[in-house]
C-alpha cells in the first residue's frame, strides 16, 4: 500500500525500513551502549555503590558457546568504559555487514530481513540492551537454505565448547543461572521486561524465522492455530 503513494517499490520500501531502524541502533550504540553486565569493572562502578549496591562477584559474565566468544572478539575489548563503547560500535558493524550479506542473496526475502530488524533492534534498546544476542539472531537467515541451520544459534547461544558438556562445575555452565537477567534483577517488573525484550525476543524470531522458511512447519502452525481458535469459539458459545 506505501508503494501506491511513495512509488517505492517492495525492494526499495525494505531497504528505506532497515536503514531507518539501523539509525535507531546507532543512536543506542551512541546514548546508551551494551550491557554493562559483560563488563564487570565497569558494571561495579555504577552499581556496586550507595545504600544499596549491586555487585558483580561472578568469575566470568560470558553463559554462551566459546563460538560466541569469537565472533564478538571480546578479547579485543578492554573491561572499560572505552572497551565497552567499542564493543557496541563492532556489534553494530557485524550486525549491518551481516544484514547487507543477506541482502545480496535473493534465496532470502527482503520483507523477512526488514521485519527481523524490528525485533533485534530491541537489543539494543530493551532491558538489558543485550546487544550479545545480535551474534544469535544473525543465523537466523541462514533458514532459507535449510531448517536445519536453526540449530546453529542454540548451539552457539549455549556454553558450549568450554569444557566437557557434562562438565557441570564449569563456570560459563554455572553462569546460565547465575549470570542472566532472571538471577540478577531483584524487581518484577525488570525481570518480566527482561524476559519480553531479550528472551521473548529470540524465542519469537526463531520460530517466526522457522515458520517463514519452512511451508510444511508453516502448515502445522496453521493448523494448531486454527483448531485453538475454533475451540475457542466453542467454549465462548
């Protein structure tokens, strides 16, 4: 329908969106920045103070797979104020080098990409600001060559590669449960943002990515949500 009056064909239309949403994730890189909790030196020198401080005492803040850790080359960046800019600076240029890759592929629909980069633009301005998932959502496109490549990111959002999987007393295993917004944040509200802008989030991209790539998967969910809504119509008569 925005074609009919800017003239701007589908194509066109999305690259307008993504550049538009990439404008929004550089003023977070520019005002705000990543999560201060995978920066603990700095994390405690905003919060570990006052009445009532929050400190970070945890050995490691990294519960994803050692692939994570090199794709976000976190040990380029310094525990400082100016390691942390930098870190969303890079998480920013992975995030458009990535999205303008997929773009060159005609295999992947450009309306998917626009609409991938409204959800992912909330980690950047959700709670948390956990621009870390961005390496995540990144193999989401990968799809459309085959369903199966969505196990890439759970694997790489796992602490795998660390040790043993069974290995338990690893630090990057504790630090699932230890680490995240569930453990850390004390208030409701902070907890239930936490888990709506950040895992709701990933959730809901990976099975909207696997609904879109996949015809069959997108008949089952047809399916499940047409016979959820007729029984609902039933109970409400």
């Amino acid at each position: 329908m925005i074609e009919r009056y800017i003239r701007l064909t589908e194509k066109q239309t999305c690259a307008v969106f993504i550049v538009a949403v990439f404008v929004g994730k550089l003023y977070a890189v520019l005002t705000y920045g990543p999560d201060y909790a995978l920066f603990t030196d700095v994390y405690n020198q905003m919060f570990c103070t006052g009445v009532a401080p929050h400190c970070w005492t945890f050995p490691t803040t990294i519960p994803y797979s050692i692939v994570w850790y090199w794709i976000n080359l976190f040990w380029l960046f310094p525990d400082t104020l100016a390691g942390r800019f930098w870190y969303g600076a890079y998480v920013l240029a992975f995030d458009a080098a990535t999205t303008a890759l997929y773009w060159q592929i005609d295999r992947i629909p450009k309306r998917y990409l626009a609409l991938l980069q409204v959800q992912t633009i909330m980690f950047y301005l959700g709670q948390g600001s956990e621009y870390q998932n961005v390496s995540i959502t990144a193999f989401y496109p990968l799809a459309f060559f085959t369903p199966w490549a969505l196990l890439v990111p759970l694997l790489v959002k796992l602490p795998l590669g660390w040790a043993a999987p069974w290995d338990f007393s690893n630090v990057h295993v504790q630090c699932v449960a230890a680490c995240t917004g569930w453990a850390m944040h004390h208030a409701w509200l902070n907890i239930l943002m936490n888990g709506i802008t950040n895992y709701g989030i990933l959730i809901f991209a990976w099975e909207w990515t696997l609904e879109q790539a996949s015809p069959r998967f997108r008949e089952i969910v047809k399916f499940i949500r047409d016979t959820f809504v007729s029984r609902l119509k039933k109970l409400a008569c």
